[in-house]
C-alpha cells in the first residue's frame, strides 16, 4: 500500500491514508507529505476522488463504508496495482509462500545493474533504493505478488516466479490444495506467450505448474535436471558462495552478502527470470554480488555498547522461521536469543505443531514469545503464545512469554553480551523491541 501511495504523491495527487498504528513506515509516507490517520474514521474519506484499499481490511472499515455510501469509487490495491503496471513490456511477479520480498529486490538489484531502469514494487524496503519502490522507465516492471485472499491474480505478469508453495494465510485458503490452485491460475495469467519460473525442488510449486502453457522454466538447489542449478555450495563466515549453472554450464559466480541457504535458492531463481528476459550474465552477477538484503530480512540495525549484535527479520511462518534460525545459528555467534510474535491466531493455531518443531530444533539457546499480534482476527480458537511456549518448553526448548514487546526487549538486552546475538522475529509489530533497545543506548 505504501508503494501505491508514493507513486500517486510522486504523480501530483494529493494522498492520504489509514494505518493501525505508527511506524517507521508510516513515518517515511509523513515525510513525503502524505497524511497517515491513527484512528479509522469516515471523515478521513471526506471528498475523496478514490478509494484504495487492502483485502486485509475488515468490510466495516468506516472509511470504506463511507465511500461506498457516497459513491467514491473503490478499487483494491491489486486491481489498482495491475492497472499501474499494465503499460510496461516485461512484467516480472515474484509469488511464492517464503521469499518474495528478498527476490523481488535481488531481481531489481540485477535490473538496474543492467541500466533498464526498471520499476520495481516492493513489499519490503530495498535498502540500495531506500524505498519500496523505484520508478523506472516502462520497460521492464518487478513486483512482489501476494498470494493472500488470490490477490496475485488481478495482476498481469508476462513472467511469473513461483519460489515455493506452502498451507498459509488459512483463514482465506481452506486447504494446500486451493493454494496450489491459485498459484496455477497465477501462472497461467502469463499467457501461451509467456513464462513460468518454478522451484524444482519444491513439489507443490511443481505440482502447480502442471497444464501450464507457456514456457516453464524451472531453477532449485537440489534437483539437478533443474534448468538453473547451483554448484560448488560452501560458506564464507555464514554468508553463501557458489556458482549459478544454466543447463549445467556455469553462468554466473556468486559471493552472496545475506546469509542462509534459502538465500541461495533466491538467487538462483532471480536470476534464472532475469536471464529468460535477456538480462546479461555479467549484470546478474554484479547485481547479486552487490545485493544487501531488504529491511527486516536478517537486517543488522545496532551493535549495542555490551557487543550484543540486534538483528531483525520478518519471518513468521515455521519454515520461514526454520530457515532464518538456520541462517542465524550459522553466523558464529555466541548465545542466540530470538524474541518472537506471532502472527494471527488462525496461523498460530493452525500450524502450532510446525511453530513448536521450528524452534524447538533450532540451535538458538532461547526463545521470548510476546502476545500474538491480532491482525484481522479475532482470538475464536483458545490459541495464546503461552501455550506454544508450554509445547516449545516441553521438547527441551528454553522458552518465556513476555506480554510486553518493549520487556521482552530489556529481558534479552541483560541475557546477552560480548559476541551475542539477539533475532526479532516477526511480521507484526515486533519491531518495537529493536526501537526500545536503541532508545536504551541512545541511538
């Protein structure tokens, strides 16, 4: 949503929008002279000539009902989106259940390494543009598309990625099989003429691809009939080293600056996307090799007096969960203490088996649950982060419940010290425990 409200203000209208509660988000739409409200209320709607909203938003929404009272035209943000990107030539969406944000920008990093000037749609800021966004020339658009409530599919990609396929957002898709529909239906909005990207290490993503009609591409890590491969996989003080394959023949070599060996599979599959649009090798390789990652994706954001390093990353789904603590673990630090919230009663509930086993088989030597960030969602399931820390605990786990974000914060600033770690981990507003630790030492 923020992406759309700065391309409307850098357009010439006049903006202004409704969020749950401030953040650096919120503060950076402010900067630019766009009115953020606190509290959702009809007058905010007041002579409006349109209304852009998010599915994640309740029908009841006051500003929402307001437009559709007085005849405001109300167009999603997909819808919106779609139109937006409609008039460009190469169409890149990055889809998949884990990992869209970090290819989108790897994707952009690539692009504009090339110089095509790319437009790119971010749903995490992109620390190379400072932005979530860049507006580029009409040639070639990146975006990251959500799969949420078949958002995905008001887009119209020339060429979609699919990263990989999970059960999530359960409150919308009632079974993996229905997402597996959807990222189908995704695919095929490409048309004959177009392109599908597809994890071949993934059996749901590969499961969605079939009856595609277009050409499809396939890229993976451990498949070696995949298209684009890696090969010669080592790392250097947790950050991957490797060499991109294109139909067993070395394309590009990769010395990534983000950890984690799903990074890997990101990589191999932004660049597979790029090179299938007619990006060069040497681009691909001076775009990932210069990549930093995108904000709240393993982000380091202070090193504090005590040499505790503060990290902070979005994951909220167990593999996600599973996959960053891997990455973590492997960074070579001493104690890593993760503070954790969960996000939305229905996914806690739903995976709580997954939850406990991701960060009960972890190597992080304590987990800090807060309360479960609501969302959308109304607590009907019984579900609370002290029952998962109870589960967490009993398969050996050292975990706590700390109601409060900014507690749970000083709890782990006096846990850790010299060639620590702390991990803040998820997708609500978590975030406030990284702001209470710097408020802490003044930064």
């Amino acid at each position: 949503m923020c992406s759309l409200a700065e391309i409307c203000k850098r357009s010439g209208h006049t903006v202004k929008g409704y969020d749950k509660t401030p953040s650096p988000i919120t503060k950076a739409l402010e900067e630019q002279g766009i009115t953020v409200y606190y509290e959702a209320n009809a007058e905010n709607a007041v002579g409006a000539d349109i209304l852009v909203y998010t599915l994640a938003m309740p029908a009841d929404c006051p500003e929402y009902v307001y437009a559709e009272q007085n005849g405001i035209p109300r167009i999603s943000r997909a819808d919106f989106l779609g139109y937006i990107m409609s008039g460009y030539t190469h169409r890149l969406g990055i889809a998949g259940t884990h990992g869209k944000s970090t290819t989108t920008g790897m994707v952009s990093h690539i692009l504009t390494a090339a110089g095509v000037e790319p437009t790119v749609f971010n749903g995490a800021l992109m620390k190379d543009a400072s932005s979530y966004n860049i507006i580029g020339k009409n040639e070639f658009f990146a975006f990251e598309a959500c799969e949420y409530m078949d958002s995905f599919l008001d887009f119209t990609p020339t060429s979609a990625v699919v990263l990989n396929v999970e059960l999530d957002h359960v409150d919308y898709f009632p079974s993996l099989e229905r997402i597996k529909e959807s990222f189908g239906r995704f695919m095929a909005l490409t048309g004959k003429n177009g392109t599908a990207v597809v994890n071949a290490d993934d059996e749901n993503a590969m499961d969605a691809a079939v009856g595609y009609e277009g050409r499809l591409i396939t890229f993976g890590c451990s498949n070696p009939n995949a298209d684009y491969t890696a090969a010669d996989v080592t790392q250097d003080r947790g950050l991957p080293v490797f060499t991109i394959l294109y139909k067993k023949t070395p394309l590009a070599k990769i010395r990534l600056k983000v950890p984690g060996t799903h990074s890997v599979t990101d990589a191999i599959a932004a660049c597979a996307v790029c090179h299938a649009v007619g990006i060069a090798p040497s681009a691909i390789e001076e775009g990932l090799n210069t990549y930093e990652g995108v904000a709240r994706r393993m982000e380091k954001i202070l090193t504090t007096p005590s040499r505790t390093e503060i990290y902070t990353d979005y994951a909220h789904h167990p593999t996600e969960i599973r996959t960053t603590l891997e990455g973590a673990c492997g960074l070579g630090f001493g104690k890593v203490k993760v503070i954790f919230q969960p996000h939305t009663f229905s996914r806690t509930h739903e995976l709580f088996d997954d939850f406990v086993s991701a960060f009960a088989e972890s190597a992080a030597d304590e987990v800090i649950l807060c309360d479960i960030y609501p969302a959308r969602e109304t607590n009907i399931y019984g579900i609370s982060s002290d029952k998962l820390a109870d589960a967490i605990t009993a398969k050996g786990k050292p975990c706590t419940v700390i109601h409060s974000i900014t507690d749970a914060a000083v709890y782990a600033d006096r846990r850790t010290g010299d060639g620590d770690m702390i991990l803040i981990m998820g997708a609500g507003d978590v975030i406030k425990a990284a702001d209470k630790i710097k408020e802490m030492y003044g930064d």
